[in-house]
C-alpha cells in the first residue's frame, strides 16, 4: 500500500532502528518505521541504502551479520525508493552551497524534494528546517 503523503527517511533513524545497543532510540526509531510501513509513506533514496548496509554491517556493535542486512535492505527497497541523477549531484552541490550542509546531506535533501516528502525524519539535520518545502523533524527529539 502506497499512501499519499511520502515521508523521507534518512539513514541514521534507519541505523537505529536495527541496532540492539541502541535502547531508547532504538524504540522510537522502530515505530516511525512502522508507521512509514503500516501508511506506506515511507521514502529513502539509493543513498540511504547503501549507507545503512554499511552502517549496519561495520559499525553497530554488534554488527549485523550481512545475509540480515541484505534483507533489511531489500525489504525497504520496495518503498519509495529515489534514484538520483546526474543533475540532482549538481543540485545538491548547490544546495549544500546555499544551505552551508555537506554535500552527503545535500544529496538527501534534495532526493526527499524530487520524492515531493514534505517531512524529512534526521537526527543529523536542525529540527524544523525547511530546505524548499521539505522541513526537517528529528523523531528522537521531545
């Protein structure tokens, strides 16, 4: 089921979500993901994919084994997934520009905009930012 509304999600909530050290965050992490999956809102670009494939492999402790994370991985790629383009690098140069963000989380802005997310869950990014239209809300905040 596809909903209406997509929700970009970005890698680090992702991390916490399959990370057993990660207690509280790990909870809170877990339902958003669930509530990206029961409405089908749920987004994330191929960026986000392979950052928490390696994330989850080389740097939780304790790792999770791959044939796992390979599974976790294909299971969110059947949400929507953005596929980023040559001109949506040059973008995110820019965006990372105006915005002073490093390029990485240039990328992830500007995929959840080409997914047309208004909301954009990130630990990494200021809570309540909005980067043209896509405003920033940190799950783990509050």
């Amino acid at each position: 089921m596809i909903g209406d509304t997509p929700e970009f999600c970005d890698t680090n909530v992702l991390v916490y979500a399959y990370d057993l050290s990660a207690d509280v965050k790990r909870v809170r992490a877990r339902e958003l993901v669930e509530h990206l999956w029961d409405s089908g809102n749920g987004m994330l670009s191929v960026q986000v994919l392979q950052e928490l494939f390696v994330n989850l492999t080389r740097k939780v402790l304790p790792p999770v084994p791959t044939p796992q994370a390979r599974q976790i991985v294909e299971d969110l790629a059947t949400w929507r997934v953005v596929e980023p383009g040559s001109s949506d690098v040059l973008d995110a140069i820019d965006t990372g520009q105006r915005w002073d963000l490093s390029f990485w989380d240039a990328m992830i802005i500007i995929a959840a905009k080409k997914g047309g997310a208004q909301i954009l869950w990130s630990e990494d990014l200021k809570d309540g930012e909005s980067y043209d239209g896509v405003v920033v809300r940190n799950p783990f905040r509050g």
